[in-house]
C-alpha cells in the first residue's frame, strides 16, 4: 500500500513544497493546496454535474422503458443500451469524481505524513538515520509512540521523527543537510493556533489544554463540514428529481448521516492536517457544487442536452458499429447474468428458451460461420462434423 501513497504523493508533494515556499505557512498552504486542487478538479465536477442535471430529462425515458419491457429483462437492457448511446449518457460518469478524489486522498494523505520527504526534501539516507534514531529514543525515553519502536516503513516515522527532534534536541544537531534547523523552523510552521497538524487528535486526551482542545475540535469541524455539503446535496435533488429521492430516500437520508460519522472517526485515526484538509474540501466543495447548480437552470439543460444528442448522433454516424464502453460493460454485465441464471433466455421473439434450445441455437451459428468459410477460402466442408 506505501507504493501507491508515493506514487500519488510525489506530484502533490510538489504542488505543496511549491506553495508552501510562497506561503511558509503549512494550515494556510493546506488551505491553498486545497482550492488548487479544486479548480483542477473543475472540468471533472462540470461534466458529472452536467451530466445528473441531463439525467433528470432522461428519467422519464428510462421509466417508459421499464413499464415496456419490464418483464423481459435482456430486452429492457438492450433498450436502455440503445437510448444511454442516442442520448450521449454514460450512466457511470458520477463515478470518475469519486474515483478522483480518493486516488487525491492517497497524495494528501502523504504529503501530511511525510513533510521531511516533501516540503523539506532531505534525502533518503538521512531521513532513515533520522528515524532510526528517533526509534531509538523513543524505546529509551518511552514519551514518542508510546514507547514503541518503528521504522520508515511506518507512514508515521516522519512525524513521529519531527516529535522526536522536539524533544530531545541535543540527538540530532550533528545530522547532515542542517537537518536540525530545517525540521524545527518547519515545526514552528507545521501548525494552527498552536496547534500541530502533525499529531493525530485524541477522544480523550491525557491533558486538555489548548492543542489538544484545537484537536478535538478539528475531526467534528470535518464532519461538519461534510454533512452541509451532504444535505444541501440531497435537498437540491429531492427538489430537481423527487421520484429518484422517493425511491431511495431512506438510503440517501442514511449516506447522508453516515459520512460525517465516518470522517469524524476517520479524523481522529491520522493526523489533524488531513481532518484541516478535509474541512476546506468540503467547504469549497459546497460552493462549486452551489455555483454549478445556479449554472445548469432547466433552459441551459434542454439546450446542452439538444446539442449532446447531436454530437452523439455525428459520432455514431462516423464510427458505424463501433461500441461504447458502456454498451462493453453492459454486455458482459448480461452475459455473465445468463451464465448464472440471472437473466432468461429469450429468442427474437422474447419468448423464453431453454439452456440446451440456446446452447443449440450457439452451435447452428457457429457450424454456419465454419461452412461460410470453407465456401469463401475453397475447403471441402463435412456436416457430419456439426453432429459430434
């Protein structure tokens, strides 16, 4: 799992070094951090949206579909197929947002976790001394990791390092690339209100006082954070598409609970600089998604959908035959269905058939592409085979 935090922390670990060299301030460069990664995501968050405000206009489609051919599941799915293509709907285009942010969870994650790495740059062989004997003191002294020891493959060593220095200063003056100096002036930074984003919050802390107060606070910041982007969310669709709200309005009102309960205990098991990130995330989150809501008004919609369909249309007419991802996935979703029995077989007609009429039916489309052959390349072709 530490392959894909620096594989996906190298790139965002430059962004911040970046920043943070202009705003030498770690909470106000997360902050920055944060919105820029936001406007990149942008275009991503333009296309998802566009694409729920087009499917409340497709809805009513799909529903026709579903009272048509709701008793022949392989047709109905066919017919979806056809409309999702002459529309220019990928159904699954929510899922890329979701996919993005958690692949930037994983650099976030990192960068938090590994300031020595990523803002200071100090090179491997140091940083791995560093910790070692970091380790070593906290082994010794029993006030760093609670007594236990660790090495750099901990996601933690860094942090637990920069505790470490803190501490027991006079062990790590003689490190080379001024190592001492850089990680203590990043200490000082590495903080809001007095607060060290470093350390991770405790529900009961052994001491409440005002770092451990400003801790506390921060994973239900998150939390509260998320559940006000969550409920503006679930009222604006309850409002834009109430058949969809009334179908699964239990579920949505639960998912809408559930994940602030999730950051907030999520939030108290990694550092406070990931709960600060995830506080202005949701945050800005609510006023892209607020600002692109206002953008998509019902004329701008039918326009976008006009002119999606005519683009979709052009392309089919460009590439005769040629099949979507989603129409792949979709026929292989019913393939792998008629395999376990999930869906009847039908014939043209929709009459349902047995395995053995279908298996059949194979076998006749395969003997008549083998004699189609024979006939084109000259081969002598015997029926007697297509009996075996």
């Amino acid at each position: 799992m530490n392959y894909l935090y620096d594989l996906i922390g190298i790139p965002f670990g430059y962004l911040m070094s970046f920043i943070y060299s202009i705003v030498p301030n770690y909470a106000l460069a997360i902050i920055i951090f944060t919105l820029v990664t936001k406007l990149l995501l942008f275009p991503v968050n333009y296309k998802t949206q566009k694409n729920a405000a087009r499917m409340q206009l497709f809805q009513p489609k799909l529903e026709k579909l579903k009272k048509a051919y709701g008793s022949n599941p392989q047709r109905l799915q066919e017919e979806q197929q056809k409309l999702y293509q002459q529309e220019g709907i990928n159904p699954m285009g929510s899922c890329l947002p979701m996919f993005v942010q958690m692949f930037l969870l994983f650099g976030v994650i990192d960068v938090v976790y590994k300031p020595i790495t990523h803002i200071l740059h100090i090179t491997k062989s140091v940083r791995v001394a560093a910790v070692e004997k970091a380790s070593e003191l906290a082994v010794q002294f029993g006030d760093v990791n609670k007594g236990k020891e660790f090495t750099t493959g901990n996601l933690r060593s860094e942090l637990l390092t920069a505790e470490a220095l803190e501490k027991h200063p006079s062990e790590f003056r003689d490190f080379a690339e001024n190592f001492f100096q850089k990680v203590s002036e990043f200490s000082d930074t590495f903080s809001v209100f007095g607060a060290n984003l470093g350390k991770t919050p405790e529900f009961r802390p052994e001491v409440w006082n005002k770092e451990s107060i400003i801790l506390f606070c921060i994973p239900f910041l998150a939390g509260l954070a998320q559940l006000i982007f969550s409920v503006y969310s679930q009222i604006h669709q309850k409002k834009v598409n109430p058949q969809a709200q009334a179908a699964g309005g239990g579920c949505m009102t639960a998912m809408t609970l559930l994940m602030p309960v999730w950051s907030i205990w999520i939030a108290f098991e990694v550092p406070a600089g990931v709960g600060f990130y995830w506080i202005f995330s949701s945050l800005f989150s609510f006023f892209i998604t607020f600002a692109l809501n206002c953008y998509f008004t019902k004329d701008r919609i039918v326009a976008i959908n006009e002119k999606e369909k005519q683009k979709a249309k052009e392309y089919a007419e460009k590439h005769p035959g040629k099949k979507s991802f989603m129409q792949r996935m979709m026929e292989q979703q019913q393939a792998s269905l008629e395999q376990q029995g999930g869906i009847p077989r039908v014939d043209e007609n929709g009459e349902k058939i047995s395995r053995s009429e279908q298996n059949k039916k194979d076998r006749d489309r395969i003997n008549e592409a083998r004699k189609r052959m024979a006939e084109k390349y000259g081969d002598e072709y015997d029926d007697k085979n297509d009996e075996e």
